[in-house]
C-alpha cells in the first residue's frame, strides 16, 4: 500500500433531502479525498435527487434503483459500482470529521489488517450526547469479541475491495433488516481483525422514531439470527478460519442459549429435563 490508495465513499439514501448534502459534504471535505462519492438512492419520492444533482463536484455519483425498503440493497448496488481500493459506508443522515479516511488509511497502512472502524459521537435531536459513542472498546477488533455485540459503526465503517467476493456484501433478507450490518462485520472479522479507532470520527445521528431499526428484530431475536446467518456464511465458505469461526460461534450460542424454540437441541432439553428434576428433589 506504498501508493496512493483509492477509497469508494457509499451513501445508501431514501428520502434523507435534508441530510444527504450535508453527509456528501463531509466525504467530499476529507483531507485524504475520495475517487468517489456514490449515492444508492432506494427510490425517494422527496427531492433528494434534486438536491445532490445540484451539486457540482465530478467525484459525486448519483446511483438510482427501484424500492427495496432495506439500506443492504443500495448499499450492495453502491459496493457493485464502487471503483475505490477501499469502500467506505456513510449512512446518508451522519457526517465525517475532516480527518477520518486519513486516520483509517494510515492505520490499515501500518497494521495491514483490510479493515478499519472509528468512534462515534451520538446526536439525538441535534444535540451531541456527553462522551462518545463507545468507551474502552478494543483497539482491534475480531470475531470473538464481536459475538458478544456490534461494535462496528457502519458510517465508520472501511473495508478492503478484496473482502467482497467472500463476505458477499451485505445480507438482504428481510428477516435481517436493521442488523444485515452486524452480520456482514462478523463475516468480515473472519476474515481480517478490524483496527478500531478510539477517536470519534463519525456524527452519527441515532433518531429512532425514522430509523430502520423500528422495522427489525428485537431482544433475544437479534443474536439468534445473527448465529443462524454467520453460520450458514460458514458452510458455504469452508476453510480453515471459517471452521475456527464457527466453532467459536457455536460455543457462544450454546453459552447463552440462543436458538430459535423449536430448535432447541436435544441435549439441552435433556439437561434441562435433568436440572429440573434436581431442583425439585432438594
């Protein structure tokens, strides 16, 4: 990486006309600048179109597509189109401080670990939140800790081209939505550590009243499909860190007991037939 080494900014949108400028701006004021500013728009019907259209630097591309009422979709079409060395998500409501691809690009430069993620400072109704985002959180970043929880702030997030034929970029079922980016982070933690940045680089703008979030699983059901995901992603890639993965992945479920209802392995109603047995003959 002794060149100078493109990054591919992607900015899934739907109906954001008063943020997505200002997101754009803030990829495009980078001091270490992109190839490319790419906005996935999933079929607004605001004038959000209107409004990056308007703006005049080359490096800004507008990418449109039918409604597919999950970002995993226009962020896929984004990673699909994205001429960069290095793709970098930006959701369309947050924003970069001007030094954030620079910090990633010298850290991934240093490590060569092929991705890269920082910390955030929460806005909630405009207002930045005291503290950032995370606090202690591990300088690199790998599956066994990523288990545990998300930690990967998707418009932090800077993941090498390279990684995508085997991550197969971010998963689009339904049943995925508001998590489809926990699950392609573990996949890509299989694959190479992520050098985690102490340093909020990232404005991001946590409104759960417009958020994806309200749409998607809740509680226990999150790390349920998210196990079920990784490993299915596992079998269809074997190899020696996918197994080591999965492995780790099945000591965690059984950890926590995370399966679905119906799936509950026949060993563990034993056990439980048997503690139950127990507890009432004391």
């Amino acid at each position: 990486m002794g060149r100078q080494s493109s990054v591919s900014v992607i900015i899934p949108t739907w109906n954001r006309a008063g943020t997505v400028v200002a997101a754009i701006e803030s990829a495009l004021n980078q001091t270490y600048a992109p190839l490319e500013v790419l906005v996935c728009d999933d079929a607004s019907t605001d004038d959000t179109e209107a409004r990056v259209r308007q703006m005049s630097d080359p490096r800004v591309r507008w990418l449109p597509g039918p409604r597919g009422g999950r970002p995993a979709i226009p962020r896929n079409r984004g990673m699909a189109a994205a001429r960069g060395e290095w793709l970098a998500l930006l959701d369309s409501d947050d924003e970069w401080v001007p030094d954030k691809l620079r910090a990633q690009i010298d850290a991934v430069r240093s490590s060569g670990r092929l991705a890269s993620c920082t910390n955030a400072w929460r806005i909630v109704a405009g207002v930045r939140q005291p503290g950032p985002l995370y606090s202690g959180s591990p300088s690199v970043l790998g599956y066994e800790t990523m288990f545990i929880g998300n930690m990967v702030v998707t418009s932090s997030a800077l993941i090498h081209r390279s990684l995508l034929p085997m991550v197969e970029g971010f998963p689009e079922a339904k049943i995925l939505t508001a998590i489809e980016d926990y699950a392609l982070w573990l996949r890509v933690s299989t694959l190479t550590e992520f050098d985690c940045l102490a340093t909020p680089l990232v404005l991001y703008r946590d409104d759960p009243a417009t958020s994806v979030r309200a749409e998607g699983l809740t509680g226990r059901d999150q790390p349920v499909e998210i196990l079920d995901d990784f490993l299915a992603w596992c079998r269809r890639h074997p190899s020696f860190r996918t197994l080591r993965a999965s492995l780790a992945a099945r000591r965690h479920r059984y950890k926590y007991k995370l399966w679905r209802v119906g799936e509950i392995p026949y060993y563990e109603l034993v056990r439980r037939r048997l503690a139950a047995v127990w507890h009432h003959s004391r």
